[in-house]
C-alpha cells in the first residue's frame, strides 16, 4: 500500500486512460470511482479522482473479503 501511496502522490493523472496506463488491474466504476487491487489481489482501495484538481480520495481500504462486503460505488471511509 506504500508503493500505491508513493505513486499516486506524484501521479498527473487527467484522465481515466492515465490512471489504466499506471494501474492496469484497476477498475474504473460508473460512479467516478476507481478500483485498485493492492499485492497480488489481496486488498483493495475505493478511491474517488478530482482530476481537474489532481486528488485522490480514499474511501476504502480493505481486503478482498471486506471488499466484497461492501458497495464500491456509495462506501465511505469512517473518520
């Protein structure tokens, strides 16, 4: 999950196509999120991209079995 954090702070990502070309497992929802698989599948992130503004809202993290628990296109992150 470093690795994905260290990235995505220097990412510029405009586009979904950017974020593919990086990520190529990702998975782009229908509601302006993105899916991330984390080591080989185990975890994933939910997060949300403001392109225009270039950040990156984590609303998930978890393990492919919390992940399955949940609605990628309406979770939340708990404070």
């Amino acid at each position: 999950m470093r690795a994905w954090a260290d990235e995505v702070r220097v990412a510029q990502w405009k586009q979904t196509a950017d974020v593919k070309a990086a990520f190529g497992n990702a998975s782009i929802l229908k509601t302006r999120r993105t899916v991330f698989n984390i080591k080989g599948n185990d975890y994933r992130i939910v997060a949300a991209i403001a392109y225009r503004m270039g950040v990156v809202f984590v609303k998930f993290v978890g393990t492919h079995e919390e992940y399955d628990r949940i609605d990628a296109n309406t979770v939340e992150l708990d404070p």
